[in-house]
C-alpha cells in the first residue's frame, strides 16, 4: 500500500485538532494529528489498543500514566493497555500516532 498524503482528507475532530489516517494494514494504524496552540487530547486510556506516539511537529505537555512532561519534536511515548495518556498542544503541533490493533471506531467516523 503507498498512501500520497495530499490525496487523505482530514477528519476534523474539534475546533483545534483533526486527523489524516496515513496507513493501515494487518493489526497496525498510523495516524497523523495536528493541533492547533492550545489543542487538547484528553486523558483517555484503551482497553484494546497499545499506542506509540512521536511528536513530528511543536511540543506538547504530555501525560502517561503518573508522569507528565514536555515532549518537542523527535520525542515520544508508548501507551499501554489501560495507561491512561492525554496531550496539549503548547503551539501549533504534529503527533504521529500507531495503534495496535487498528482503531475501528477512527474509521467509521472517516467514512
């Protein structure tokens, strides 16, 4: 599979942030999230999904589990199973997230 990038349209998620889902295949999805400064992904966990993020673009005041740091750009982080995790966007940002198994539920609401 070779994606294009300028041929995805973004799912706007909310005034600040919106997703572009870049590959997918077997169990495996790569999702691209830009943030507006300001942008929040809430503190969610996944019962069913391990996530490992990489900070493309900007920074982010980062939580996993108990810790929270500032993560810039060619930082990252893992999520767990039930690790709860949320981001904010400190400026106009890029997170590229890989899930494990694939998000259902980013791909019905992409359709």
């Amino acid at each position: 599979m070779i994606i294009n990038h300028a041929s995805i349209d973004a799912h706007i998620v909310n005034e600040t942030s919106s997703r572009k889902i870049l590959g997918m295949g077997g169990t495996l999805m790569m999702v691209e999230v830009t943030f507006a400064k300001g942008g929040i992904g809430e503190v969610h966990s996944h019962d069913a999904h391990e996530q490992v993020s990489y900070i493309v673009k900007g920074s982010f005041e980062v939580q996993v589990g108990e810790e929270t740091r500032i993560l810039k750009a060619g930082d990252s982080f893992y999520a767990g199973f039930n690790v709860p995790h949320g981001v904010k966007a400190l400026e106009d940002s890029v997170i590229l997230d890989v899930f494990t198994p694939f998000r259902q539920d980013f791909l019905e609401v992409s359709q």
